[in-house]
C-alpha cells in the first residue's frame, strides 16, 4: 500500500548499480523498490550523466525558445509525421479549465525513415525533425543518449527489484517511442494557480527529469500536493503507468502537476518506454484473478492517451481520421486519481 501521507520525496544514491558486487545492487534495488511501492517518486544521485552534457541541453533548449513564434512553428508537432517537435501554449489539454502556461520541443528515439517499423507505419517512430540551429541536435542528442543509457540501468534496478534477473528488461527497449522534453515556462508576473491544473501521470515506464526550478508537485494518497524542489545534483524519477500495469498496482503512477509560478523555468523530461509492440502485462508474480489491469501493447497506450491530450490529434479523432487503439484507457485512470477524489 503507498503511504498515504509521504510528505516530502526521498534521494536514493544509485551508484551502488554501477558496482560489480552485486550486494551492492541489491541494497539500490531494495531502497527502489521501497520508494516506487510507498511513493511513487523519488530523487536520484550517484548517476553517470556528465554536468557539460545537462549544461548544454539547457544551451539548446534557450536558443530554440528564443526565436520568434513563426520560426518555432516550422518545426510544429501537428506537421510531424511522428508526433515530434515543436508544441505551442495551448496545444495539450489535461483539465477543461485552462491550459498549462508552457511551450515545449519533444524529440524522440531516432529511429531512421527506411527502418521496417517506420515503413510500416507504427505510430510515434521515425526521424526526428531537427531546427537548423548550429549546435542544437549535437548538443540535445547527446543529453538524450546519456539519459537514455542511465533509463537502462535504472530498469536494471527495477528488474531486481521486482525479484526478476536485472537483465530481464534489457531487450525490450531496442527503438521504442521514448521522447525527451524540452520545456520552457515563460515568466508569468500574473501567474495564478488553478485546482490540479496539469495534473497527469506518465504514460511510459517511468520518466527521468531535469529541473532547476520549483514548482513540481506531487499527489499523495490523501489529495495533497507536496511540493518536489529542484536538488542539485540530482534527476527526478518517476512510476509511469506501464510499471504500474506490470506490478498490478504494486509500484505506483503517481500523479503530479507544475504548479504556475511566476518565474521562468526550464524542465528536461525523459519518458523511458519499451518497444511499441512490446505488450505489457502484470508479471506472474502480481497476477490475480480480479485484476484490473488488461494487457496493452505500450504504444498503443501511448498513442491513446496522446491522442486525448493534443488539441490536433483531437481534432483528427472528430474528423475521423485516426481512432483510439482498442483496449486503451482513458487519461487519468492511473495512481491516485481514482481514490483521491482530485479532479484532474
């Protein structure tokens, strides 16, 4: 059961996960497997990602947000034949009140056009559309390959934490629909809250986030928000849905939301999912009869809840253009949401 009334987000030192002993392993694993059952989320430090790698991709992102309104939409997300790029103020809904006071630049798994699962059509995969900006894809497909190989050792953690071998994940993410964010939430001196404004869990397996700035918070089981300030040092990791779905519940898809204020603030999430097709189910060790968690291919999951999230694929739907995959949820129905009483 996740303890209802965490107020505050632990820090787990993972370099024990780069260690040959594997005791050492273990130790990370078991303090893993405390914070994804009880919280949700947690602090991560002791990884291997280079300072000059974060400093760059925050060099990226600030000369791609600079540039005027028009040159961002060249590269619009609505325009991609992948679901990549760049996304206006506006563009994602998660509540009917208002929408999140931010813009954003997502880049994904680079996956080459003549690959067979592009060819095919699979949803979310492709080459990603690059801005001509000297630097730019250098310096942001570098952040992206580092953070991308820790993602791997922390399912390494997870596997063991789940009493599985640690290399029980490690063919499942060969070209999946894995995205990095780059977001920029302007200065906003009017910046007011609104109730659960944003508030969502991840689709993926879990996400690995850089920030600098407050405002991140995080629901806990009694509908409170608790707040999850930037530590130096460290990435912010998260349960998404589909380890939720592996661990029946065990391991929770906790809810959270940016809380609107006034200050300019940069964020740099990494949504590690598996392949597309990979189909994802409760592990033998958390199935039961009564579950409520049916078997979903991850892509499939990720391109419904994209789907009613983003003002243009929405608008596709109406059209008929495009459909939700059979089976996919609804937005929301994940971690605290249905027991809070919190409206998204």
């Amino acid at each position: 059961m996740t303890e209802e009334t965490f107020t505050s987000i632990p820090v787990i030192d993972i370099a024990g996960l780069y260690a040959d002993d594997k005791a050492e392993r273990q130790k990370v694993a078991a303090a893993l497997q405390h914070a994804a059952s009880k919280i949700g989320f947690f602090y991560i430090s002791g990884h291997r990602v280079a300072p000059e790698l974060i400093g760059n991709v925050r060099e990226a992102a600030k000369d791609f947000f600079a540039q005027p309104f028009e040159k961002k939409m060249e590269r619009y997300i609505g325009a991609s034949a992948s679901h990549k790029g760049f996304v206006p103020e506006g563009e994602e809904i998660y509540n009917k009140s208002r929408p999140d006071h931010k813009e954003a630049f997502d880049i994904g798994f680079e996956v080459p056009a003549d690959h067979p699962l592009v060819q095919s059509g699979t949803p979310l995969l492709g080459p990603n559309d690059w801005p001509e900006i000297p630097g730019f894809r250098e310096k942001a497909s570098a952040y992206y390959a580092a953070v991308f190989d820790l993602g791997r050792v922390l399912f390494r953690g997870f596997a063991l934490a789940l009493g599985l071998d640690e290399n029980a994940f490690d063919d499942v993410a060969q070209f999946p629909p894995s995205k990095l964010r780059m977001i920029h939430y302007p200065y906003d001196g009017e910046a007011q809250d609104a109730p659960g404004i944003g508030a969502h869990t991840d689709y993926e397996c879990f996400t690995i986030l850089l920030a600098d700035k407050p405002g991140l918070e995080v629901l806990n089981g009694n509908g409170e928000w608790i707040d999850a300030p930037p530590i130096p040092g460290t990435f912010v990791v998260n349960i998404g849905d589909m380890l939720e779905m592996m661990t029946a519940g065990a391991f929770v898809a906790t809810a959270h939301r940016v809380r609107s204020v006034k200050e300019e603030r940069y964020s740099f999430p990494l949504f590690y999912a598996c392949d597309y097709h990979h189909e994802i189910r409760p592990l033998p060790a958390f199935e039961k009869a009564d579950t409520e968690y049916e078997a979903v291919k991850i892509g499939d999951h990720m391109w419904a809840q994209a789907m009613q999230t983003y003002s243009y694929l929405i608008a596709k739907r109406e059209r008929g253009e495009i459909a939700l995959p059979e089976g996919t949820r609804r937005t929301n129905t994940f971690g605290h949401f249905s027991k809070t009483g919190v409206t998204p």
